[in-house]
C-alpha cells in the first residue's frame, strides 16, 4: 500500500496498526492511520504516505490525514479498508 512504503525503511517495527481511505468528495480522500507500537517515526511515515497517496491519485485530488487511536468498525463489526462516504459538514 502507497501510505504504508516510507515506513519499509524500518523493519521490524510496528509503525502503523492499522489504515482506512475514505474518499469523501470527488476530489478529496481521507487517510485514517492508526499508530502502531513504534510510534517513534509514525508522524513522518503517515505524512509521507498520504503525500505518496495524492501523488498517485489523479491530479487536484486533495488527501487529507487523520491519526485516529482506533477505527470504528462497519456493519457487522467488519471494517472496510477502501470507502465512500458522505464528506463532513463545513462549519
């Protein structure tokens, strides 16, 4: 996965626990990254995934980062990894 390749650097560490996108808007997707136990180099490594991300989707497609502690389980207690859902209200 394009948002996990900056932390191959580090093997054998648990960087990241888990990992959702959420696309929300045509233009716009969500990365949710959930830090693992190594949380040394998680603040770079989300970073550098979600820049990796919007380089690879088509162009003006924005990707926005979010480090929840954990990720809210779908229907069923199953969670998808790939998403679409309504974008959050504006204030």
């Amino acid at each position: 996965m394009a948002a996990k390749s900056p932390c191959f650097a580090y093997p054998g560490l648990q960087v990241f626990r888990d990992y959702q996108i959420a696309q929300t808007a045509p233009d716009r997707v969500v990365l949710r990254v959930v830090a693992g136990r190594d949380r040394e180099p998680f603040a770079d490594c989300a970073k550098q995934g979600a820049a990796n991300l919007e380089r690879l989707l088509a162009p003006g497609v924005r990707v926005d980062l979010e480090t929840p502690r954990r990720l809210p389980a779908g229907a069923g207690g199953k969670r998808k990894i790939f998403s679409r859902e309504p974008a959050p209200p504006r204030a």
